[in-house]
C-alpha cells in the first residue's frame, strides 16, 4: 500500500501525548494525530477520544520533506451533506441593505408614530418634521464617524 496525501488508511494507536497521538501505519511508518484534527469539536483531553492499542482509520493530510506523515481522524470520518435553507423555507424576508432600513423606519430608541398626511400639515409642521428627521440623520452621522475616529472630539 503507497501512503500517499489524501489516502485513507487504518493504524494502531501507539502513544498519546497532550498535543496529538501517533499512529503506527502500514510498512513500518508512523504518523501523528493532532489535537485539532481528532474530531470537529473542542478536544480538551485527547484521552476522552483515543486509547493505546486502538484501532483507527485515519486520512493521511501532509508529508513533509523529513518524511513525517501528518494524520486526521476527523477527515476520514463520512462527512453528513450540509442542508442548504433558504430564507423563504423558515419564514424569513430578504435583507434590504442597512441604509435603507434605517431610513423606511422610526429613528433607533423612538417610537414610531404614525405619518400624517401631508395635505392637511401646516408650513410649521411639515419645517418641523423636516427638522426632527435632519437632526436624527445629523446625529446618527457624528455617532457614526466619532466610532471611526476612536473617541469623540474634545471642544
């Protein structure tokens, strides 16, 4: 058998040790497991994982010019097929950009008040609409520039 990248192949498990295991392979070689690549979730002790003496199937990954042989027990494992879900198929809307959210809706931390029509406001309250949302805008820009700046400006 040519242990090759990429192949899977069966090996004893001969030492353990806090960052890996090494796994005696066919024609007298020997590789190592390391911590990351013995399953897809947080390995605190490898020892929960693997025994001496036991028997797994692991995918050869790297070669290096030394000729160390670099093994995972989680790439040779059957990989389940991810789901694709679409937005529509849990109950979701498609995502406007942020811009346009902020603007179709009330101001952030204000309720929402209902729009009054515009052929029955006043001169005064059609200016001070016009004002509130200015200042809003004005304010939401400064917020938005002090983050980029670091801190605000002293005066």
């Amino acid at each position: 058998m040519d242990l090759t990248v990429g192949a899977i192949v069966e090996g004893k498990v001969t030492g353990i040790t806090k960052f890996g295991a090494f796994v005696a392979l066919p024609e007298n070689k020997s590789g190592m497991v390391h911590i990351s690549e013995v399953a897809s979730s947080f390995v605190n002790d490898i020892k929960d994982f693997l025994q001496e003496g036991q028997q797994v199937k692991v995918k050869i990954i790297n070669i290096d010019q030394q000729g160390r042989i670099y093994l995972s027990l989680m790439k040779a494992q059957p990989q389940a097929p991810r789901q694709q879900h679409e937005r529509s198929d849990r109950g979701f809307a498609p995502r406007q950009p942020r811009f346009q959210q902020r603007r179709e809706g009330a101001p952030r931390g204000r309720a929402q008040q209902a729009p009054k029509d515009p052929s029955t406001m006043t001169f005064e309250d059609k200016l001070k609409a016009f004002m509130t949302d200015s200042e809003s805008r004005q304010a939401d820009v400064r917020h938005a520039t002090d983050r980029k700046n670091g801190s605000r400006r002293r005066r």
